[in-house]
C-alpha cells in the first residue's frame, strides 16, 4: 500500500470503528436497561425499538449510495453521520419506550457504510482494496468484542441515556475523523453518467454476493439468539462472555494475511468457497453441540471459526463489489450490498427468535446451515475480477 492508501484504509477503518462502537455499546444492555422506561415492559415494543435501526438504515443504504455518486462521498458520509448522532441524542433524552424507539430509527437512517466502502475503493488500487476493506472488518469485529466487555459496566455507571450521549460523541468524533485526516476525494467527472439503481439491480456479477451478504448477516444474527445461551449452559456468566468472544475474535484476524496472499496469486475464488463452506461447518457444529451439554473450550473454537469465515467474507466480498461494479455506478452497488446486509441483520433477528421459540436450538442451527449450503452453491460460479 501506498501512504495515501494506508492513510485513506487506516481513517475510514476509524470511522467506522467509532460508529460501530456507538452501536454496539446498546446491544448488550438495551432489553434490560429498556425496562427503567414507561412501556419498557412491553417485549414487542423492546424488539421493535431494537429493530427499527435495522430498517431504516435498510431503507436509506440505496439512497444514500446513490446520493455518494452524485453529491459526493465525504458529503454524504458527514450528513448520515449527524443523522446518526440526532438519533443518538433522542435516544438520550427519550422519557420512554416511544422516544428510544424515535431515536434508533433516526440513528438507522444515518446509513453511511455504502458511502464509507465506496471512498475506500476511491482512493485504493484493485490489488491492495481487499486489505483496505479487511482493515474496515478487523476495525468492526473488534468493537463489538471491545463492547461486549465495556457495555455492563458502562450501563451500571451512566445508563442507557449516558451510552446514547457517548454514542452522538463517537459520532462527532468520527466526523472531525472524516474531515481532518481522510485524504481528499479524488477529482470527478461531472460528464460521466451517474450511477443508478437500473445498473446494479440483478447484475450478473454483482447479485450473488449481495445475496450472500444477506445470508451471512442472517445467520450471525440468528446464531446470537443461541450461543450465550449456549456458554451459559457452558459455565460462563453473561457478564464474563467476552473473555471467549475477544481472543476468538483476535486469533481469526491472524489468518488474515493468507488471504492477501491467496488474493494476490489470483485464489480468491477458492478462498470465497471456502470461508461460504466453513461457514456451513460452524452452523452443523453449533448444531451437534445444541444437543448436549458444550464443553467451553469447543465453543470457543466454534466461534474461531465462525470469525475466521466473517472477518474474510467481510473483507472480499465488498472488496469484490468495487471491483466488479460498473465505475459510475460504484455507490449505488454498495448501497444495494449494505442494503440487503442490513436485511439480513433484520430477519436473522426476526428468524432467530421464532426458530428458538418452535424448534429450538438445534431447529435454529439446522435452518442457518441450509441457508450456508444454498449460499455456497450459488457462490461456486460467482464471477471474479480479471487479474491485473
């Protein structure tokens, strides 16, 4: 990588470690803390507070993609950054269920990661973009292990409002981040045609891996409904499970660097086979291990696996959609792509609950295995990138 490309790779990691952050400290804490508020009682309206970020980021990754092509990325990063930082104080200063609700929804439509993974394919070459985006998931996996381990005692010290307040902090932070330090936009061409939806909707390079997209962020979401069950029945308290979660976390980023080097000698496509097919072994080893008591240690190297599987299909497949995407149209691609991954995060939530309340765990894991399964034939021709 050049300066300029680790300079560009390294900010817009931050900026999206910073939201991410902010996002992630809620999760642990909101259905427990949401029961201090008038309505938080009410199970449907907790999820449905819950959910709403979810659904109004799915809504507005397409336009604001699009908006990123024709207005400008950092433009559009900084507007989707103080939506999110409104809804954060809304949330803040929410005297109930209603209010909590309000301010997820506007954090929601601050949807920005279209617009972040497109100036990140912006300013870097085709050969190092995948290390780029690697650096962006390496950045997202560790706040959320980071958060696991900081949100109880955050909750317990500030609340859930002072988590809001620190969330539209993180968001102002990561505006200065976008501002002072995220290189320059390189120059456009206002007579090149702008992307539009037409361009990329079903395009024959690009429909298989937003299709996987939503299969992955379904199943992470689903397998979450079960696994702290699962390390609860193992012997570790909720308030302990990031002591897994983190070196698991961690461990799967050191198998990051094979897949630079398989990338570079134009394996990616073995490599996307097998992180879909490892995937589907996680989902049939959560399942064996749903029917006996879990040893801790095997949980454990389930959850290395599954991270090993995301981190390289967070890092190639947005990778792929800058590469395969038609140049003016770049926003709009990875506007559909973050699109149906925030679909996905919405019907695994959904799917997850329903499957563990009619069939159970092992129910739960044998559908997000033959989600992996169909995922996987359907990526085995998934077209590449001419090497070059």
């Amino acid at each position: 990588m050049t300066p300029l490309e680790r300079r560009a790779s390294a900010s817009l990691a931050l900026v999206f470690a910073l939201r991410m952050l902010g996002l992630f400290l809620v999760l642990p804490v909101f259905a427990i803390e949401a029961r201090q508020y008038p309505g938080g009682h009410d199970p449907a309206w907790v999820g449905l507070a819950m959910g709403l970020y979810g659904l109004t980021q799915a809504l507005m990754q397409m336009p604001l993609g699009l908006a990123s092509d024709r207005l400008g990325r950092k433009r559009v990063i900084l507007i989707g950054l103080a939506v999110f930082a409104l809804g954060s104080v809304v949330a803040a200063l929410a005297s109930g269920i209603v209010g909590l609700a309000i301010g997820r929804a506007l954090q929601g439509a601050g949807a920005v990661s279209a617009a972040v993974t497109a100036l990140l394919a912006d300013q870097t070459r085709d050969a190092v973009r995948t290390k780029g985006m690697a650096l962006v998931g390496a950045s997202i996996g560790l706040t959320f292990a980071v958060s696991l381990m900081l949100a109880p005692p955050l909750a317990g010290w500030i609340g859930l409002s002072g988590i809001f307040g620190l969330t539209a902090l993180l968001a102002l932070a990561g505006m200065a981040a976008v501002v002072w330090i995220t290189p320059a936009e390189p120059a456009r061409h206002t007579d090149l045609p702008r992307g539009r939806l037409a361009d990329v909707a079903l395009h024959p390079k690009l429909w298989r891996l937003d299709l996987g997209v939503f299969v992955l962020h379904a199943v992470q979401m689903a397998m979450w409904v079960a696994v702290p069950g699962m390390l609860l029945q193992a012997g570790l308290a909720t308030a302990d499970q990031w002591r897994v979660y983190l070196p698991a976390v961690l461990a799967s980023f050191l198998l990051m660097g094979g897949l630079f080097a398989l990338e570079q000698r134009g394996h990616l496509r073995q490599v996307l086979r097998a992180a879909v097919a490892l995937l589907a072994v996680v989902q049939l080893a959560l399942a064996w291990l749903a029917m006996q008591t879990p040893s801790l240690w095997v949980v454990g190297a389930v959850l290395f696996l599954f991270f090993t599987s995301f981190n390289v299909l967070e890092a190639s497949q947005p990778s792929l959609i800058s590469r395969l995407a038609p140049p003016q149209a770049r926003g709009a691609a990875l506007g559909m792509y973050n699109t149906l991954q925030s679909l996905g995060l919405f019907a695994g939530g959904a799917l997850g609950g329903l499957l563990i309340k009619l069939l159970g765990p092992v129910g739960l894991f044998a559908t997000t295995l033959v989600l992996a399964l169909v995922w996987l034939l359907l990526a085995w021709q998934q077209p590449m990138p001419a090497r070059g």
